[in-house]
C-alpha cells in the first residue's frame, strides 16, 4: 500500500501532549478569571449560514472567509452554503439576537472558541486560532461602570498568568472624534483621521502626517501638528492627564462627554484595586474597527514589546442591529490565545508543562500484577492522577520514563514492601524517597502538593 | 435596514448559559477521569487535508464529510482541499505518524473535540458533535491488560455522571470470527455475518436469521441456529459465561485465543474494583466497523435503553498504516458525548445548572458604590465567582434576579451594615440569611460549599 504524508496544512498550532498540557492550563487561567468576574460561558456551532454570518464584513475580512459543503451539496454543484466563523463578536450577535427573550440582561457571556481566517500563512499567523472573549451586552442601555470592570478582569488574567510588568492602555473614542471636530474635522472624516491616527505606532508619525496632510484628507498642517501632539499627551499619572485634558478647553460636546466618562472609568478602575501604572490613558490607541464608539483598551507586555497587543476591545452601541431591532449596546475584549502562546513560547515565558499525570505505579515483579492493580485504584480513588505500568520492563527503565514524562512521583513495590504494607515513594522533583504505610499513601502526596 | 434572521443550521446544538454550565460539567467529568487514569491532552485542527483525512474511508461515511475552502481558492474555482474531521480516530493516526519520534509509547492520550458529519438532519442527530475518545497506542506491541483497563475508566466515568445502574457489555472478536469459522464460515465472509449479527438489536432474529441463510451468505439454517445461540449465550455472571464457553469444545484456535484474551481481561476488571454486574460479557455485541480485532465494548444505561450505547470501542492492530510503515496496535472508547447529553436532558436527567456564579453583590445606594466594588473585589481575591450590580435597581428586582439566574448568595450592604464593618447575606438556595463581618465574608461563604 502507497504511504500519504501525515501532514497539517500551515498556520494551525498543534502541540504535543506536555505544550497541549501548560496551554490547557494556560487557557484555564483565562477561563477561571472570566467566571470568578461573574461571566456566563456559551459555545456556538463552527459554521454559520453564510448569509448570516457575513452581514456586517466585506472585503479584507471576506475575502479571508473559509466556506464549507457538505459531500452532497458539492456533487449538485450548488455554492456552499456555510462558513466558518472569523471571530466569535459576530456569532454573539447572532446568538443574543436568536435567543433574546430567553436571556437575562445585562448579558455577561464568555466564550472560549476557535475561529478560521484564511490568512495568508507566515511565522506567527494563524489560520485556526482560540479567541477568549468576554463581553457584556445590555438591553436599551448599559452603565459606564462596566467598562471600568473589564480592564479589572485583564489585569486579574496579566497577574495571574505571571507574565512580567504589563498595560493596559485605554482611551475613549468620543473625547478623539471631539477633538478632531473641534479641529474643523468634519464627521464624515473624523473615523477616517481616528484610523490613520491608529497606525502610528507602526507606521510612524512621517506616514501619518503625509496622509493626514495629503490627497483625501487635505488637512492643514498645523491641524495634523495638534492631532500629533494631542495622541501624544501624556502625564506623571492619569490624574495629571485628565487635568492636561481638561486644560484644552475644547468645547466640543463629544469631547466633553468623552473626558466625563473616561475620568469615571478611570477612578471606577483604581477603586477596584487596579494600580495606575498598570492601567494608563494613551490617547494614541483607538481600535481601526469601526464599530467601537467610546471606551477603547489594547493591553501590552512592557517587556515584551515585540508580542504586539495581547488583548483588547471596547464599547459599541449596538451589537446586532443587522438581525433584531432590539438597541444592544455592548462592552467587551477578546484574547487571542493561540497567537499569544506561540508568542510566549517563542519569548521563552511558557514551555511544557509537569505532567497531568501525578504518579506513576511501576511495576518490579509480574507476580505482584494484581497489587500495583490495588495501589493504582486506591490513587485514583484518593483523587492522584495516576498512571500504571503494564507489562515486563526493565525497572530503571521505567522510572526513567516518568522523569522524562514529566511525573512527579515513581510509586514503588516489592515483594518485601507488600508484606509489611508499605509503598515506597521515589519524588523526581525533589530528588528524595520516602516509605509510607498504603493507608496513607494518598495523603503523603497531596501533602506534598502545596 | 433590512434585517437578517438570526438562525443556526439544523443538527446543532447551542444552549443558554444555565444549560452550557450542566454541558461543561458534563464534559469535566469526562475529562478529569480521564486524567485520572493517566492519559494526557491532546487536539488537532478541525481542517485536515483531504487525501489525508480521507485514506481511509470511502462510500457512506465519504458521503457525510463537509469539505471548506477560502474565499480565494473558491474565487479561483478550485476544487476544496480541505475537510472538517468527522471522527477523531484518523486525526489521532496523522498525528501518532507526524510526531511519532517525539512520543513516548505506549501513548496514552484522550481528546474531546468536535467532529463534523453532514448527517440528515433529525432528532438527536447531530452534524457537528463533541467525541471525548480515548486511546493506548503501543509500538509494535500493546500488552492485554490494556484492555482491561479501559472499561474500568467507562465504569468509573458512569459512576461519577451519577445517571444510575450501567452496564460495559464485553466481548472478543476473535472469539467471534473462530466460533464462525469452527461452523464452517469461510474467511471471507466472518466479517460479514459479524456486521449482521451487530444488528440483532435493531433488526430481530428473523431479520439476521433471513439475511444469513439467503442469498450472499447461503448459510444453513442449522449453523445459523447454532450462530444465534452462540450470541445469544448467557450466564448467572462472567465466570459462569467463560465456563460454558469453555465447554464449548470449539478447537479452533483463533476461538481459543479469543477466549484467553476475554477470560484475562474480565478477571483482570474484577481486580480492578468494578463489579460483575457492570462489567458483562455479551456475545451478541461486535461493534460493525472493521478494523476492530479483538476485544470490544459498548455501554448501556440500564434504566434508559432507549439512549442507546453511550461509549463503545475496542482494540485494533494497526492504527495509522495508512501514513506509516511503523505497526501501532491500540485500544480505545469514545463517547459521543452532545448526543448523550441531549438525551439525558430529554430523559430529565440532567437539567440546567446553578450558575457558575455563586455570589450576587447587590446595590442598595448609590452612595455606596466603591463599598460593593470592594465588597466584590475581596470575593474575587477571595475565590468566590463574584457578580456586581451595575447602574440602579430596585434592591427587590436584584435577589429576585440572583434567584432567577441561579446565583446561590446574595450579597447586602445598607449604611447600617457598613458603619458596623458587617455585611448580610441571603442564601437562596436554604431561604435562609445570616450577618458577618466583612473579613469573614469570604470564609462564610466556602464554608458553606461542602
């Protein structure tokens, strides 16, 4: 028989059982702080009708649209009918508009799913990829307060996935388009000058200004010259930010109502315990999506700049206008995780994992079959993650397996041990080894645990 | 604007929140046994390549598949290169062949995934399905115990779900194909009265007896009786079974290692702690697909026959010889695991959870608010899934939401409570409340969780 290459197509992150183990754990980490926060988990289906799926994009996100048959629909020569989602917002929408009169509002989901873009395959670029996401969306309305609790939870997952110094940076998007109004912006240019502004960090202020000054948008430069300094302001702390703000003396209405909740956002954040130099006023971050329309977080690692943004989102007024006339406005961030394992991985921040596997009960003599049987049941039982040898291997053999399997504890006996009822216990972490009555094998290593 | 309906395919499932919590339990339960039992985590990507998912298969399964492309190779009018898994056992073959230097064998590993069939869509069958499989993969070799460790993690999954009296029905093939072969069935066709008799279940006697003795098979009817009798073989237990099988007399030795094999993997379950009674040899069972080879199990609920088998697999000699020369003999399960919650919640024996949220902090004034945030904030350090009231609300429409939302406490702060450093709690799943200072909030609360 002919051999087919075992393979996976390019941009998929797949691990091998001790990677696959810290990015479950990885994952838990996001996924526990999310309900600790009082969020709700939901899963949709991979596949959407298409029609439903791809109301609200077109273009570059279109185009990246993986489209899905079944074997029948493809041999009738029909176009597919499915897709693939590409993000988990637009399957929300979907979801809070189909079953609206059986949820309870405000609405706090998270969700924790792949998604599919067909991107065009490079180091770091991934075709299937987890999105954590949490948002909260509210019926008619929404109070400000929740978004000062969404840059609470970033910074309960950034602690506890122990990753260094990081911040989050936020900004609001009216006190942005207020200032380029009251710069003689008009609204339909005012999104426009927020994306070019947006694109800053990686295109420099050169590009920026030559785009702002140029063909298009044709402002003068002295116009450009305060937008730059503007997204440029930055302050001891974000008291003294809010006070540089306040001494503009933009009169613009959206401005004044952009400072007004950014000023309580930010109190709100540091009531709950948020230090300020890890949740920071940047007026230069502003999310290009367009449909965020006050308050904006992208959050990085100070030193890790190279990863890029880690984990951002923002407030829209109306999550799924496209299916339901119901007004939801909404707050909310994603996590990309799959980027940002590779990432930590890469940055040598994260690698595999001990093992799940807490024990291991070897085996010295075939006639003794039926008692490591015993002893494997009892560790189960007690709650020990246990792993039982089966078969004749050499004994150095196997304890040198579970060295190199990441197990913690070679659990050990012989006919000597079986008579007296004692088991020894070899630790491979701590590099000792103790003897312990059976009864009370369990406990000695959860004692240990710590 | 016109509106889309917000709609979801039909063979899905989707639940609200209250009812994805029971799933995600569900699904814990699975998981964490199946670490218990020493496997370790692994996932593949949804899409694999075409030739490479489907080695294998060909006719009605080929016919179920969902093929997916890009917007780009679609534009481009190209046939789909891509196929959504609809298994995970041919995914875990890629993967054994692809990373097969990198494993350690024997490799013990689960994975609970979604899989994807374009199945005709009716009650309870489902197009997209979570599978929790798991799988021994030796190297050249498997030893038998193997066998008998697998209906043991079955058992103790059953227990833990708590969905009353099960039964793991057991059986050998090669006890099957030499009791055929000892009747005069020639080689080519024991497989095939195998898959016939796999339908006695759904089809009767007279179904089986007809299809045997007619045209294909041309069997007389003398050995078919003697075939129905075989299968249909029972005992008071397990040893009384294997003796009358014994005294069978049957020489052929492809039936007495068949037996061998059956006799050491039920003493070996014994010994292991479960029960006769949940663990039955049962000769009419063979599981229809091929590439089983020797022992083979399927499960029941003995309360809920209608369900159907709710984990059934077996061993099989070579796993992946379509992607690698390397001999890879296995043995494994899997639970079609949305199927059987769907079922379980149509039986009423699952139903939605408490919330995965389990205190409620309410709002009784507005000059109050950084005291509930902290309240919060010290239930989150704490460990307790915390929610906070945003915004204002009648204090009666809060507890009535907690109830409503499954949300065990609910969390009361007024002045008085707060001059007096206390905090009252309402606890509606006792209907009762209690009072406790602040620093104790956290630990009245664990305490009560048992």
């Amino acid at each position: 028989m002919s051999l087919t290459k075992p393979r996976t197509m390019r941009g998929v992150m797949e691990l091998l059982p001790r990677e696959q183990i810290a990015f479950q754990r990885f994952l838990d980490t996001i996924r526990t702080t999310y309900e600790r926060f009082g969020f709700l988990p939901i899963e949709t289906p991979v596949m959407e009708y298409r029609d439903v799926l791809l109301t609200k994009t077109g273009g570059e996100t279109e185009r990246q649209v993986y489209f899905a048959q079944s074997t029948g629909s493809m041999e009738q020569g029909r176009e597919p009918e499915l897709a693939l989602r590409f993000d988990l917002t637009v399957p929300l929408a979907r979801y809070v508009a189909e079953h609206e009169g059986k949820l309870i509002f405000p609405f706090r989901r998270y969700q924790m799913q792949r998604v599919y873009r067909g991107e065009n395959a490079q180091k770091g670029r991934y075709r299937e990829f987890y999105q954590c996401d949490i948002d909260v969306i509210g019926k008619d309305n929404l109070p400000l307060s929740f978004d000062a609790e969404i840059p609470v939870v970033i910074y309960t997952i950034f602690c506890r996935l122990n990753l260094g110094k990081f911040t989050v940076h936020i900004n609001n998007r009216k006190l942005m388009t207020g200032f380029f109004a009251e710069q003689g912006v008009d609204a339909e240019h005012q999104g426009l000058v927020l994306r070019e502004v947006d694109k800053l960090d990686k295109r420099g202020d050169d590009y920026v200004i030559t785009t702002l000054t140029g063909e298009g948008f044709g402002l003068p430069r002295e116009t450009v010259d305060k937008i730059m300094a503007f997204v440029k302001l930055e302050g001891a702390n974000n008291a003294a930010v809010l006070e540089q703000l306040s001494a503009l003396g933009v009169a613009n209405e959206q401005f004044q109502e952009g400072l007004t909740e950014l000023t309580e956002v930010v109190n709100h954040i540091r009531a709950a315990g948020v230090p300020d130099d890890y949740c920071k006023i940047n007026l230069s971050i502003a999310r290009g999506l367009d449909y965020y329309t006050g308050t904006v977080y992208e959050t990085s690692l100070d030193d890790h700049p190279g990863v890029g943004s880690v984990c951002s989102g923002g407030r829209y007024d109306n999550l799924a206008d496209h299916y339901t006339k119901s007004r939801l406005p909404g707050v909310g961030i994603s996590i990309g995780a799959t980027r940002l394992f590779y990432k930590l991985m890469e940055a040598g921040l994260i690698s595999q994992a001990e093992s799940c596997v807490e024990a291991l009960v070897t085996r010295m003599s075939d006639a003794l079959g039926e008692q490591y049987l015993r002893i494997a049941t009892l560790l189960r039982d007690g709650g020990v993650n246990t792993e039982l040898i089966h078969g004749t291997q050499k004994f150095a053999k196997q304890v040198k397996y579970a060295d190199r399997a990441g197990i913690r504890y070679a659990v050990i006996m012989g006919e000597d041990e079986v008579a007296a009822g004692m088991v020894t216990v070899k630790d491979l972490v701590k590099g000792e080894q103790f003897q312990v009555a059976r009864e009370e094998l369990v406990n000695a290593i959860k004692e240990r645990r710590t």
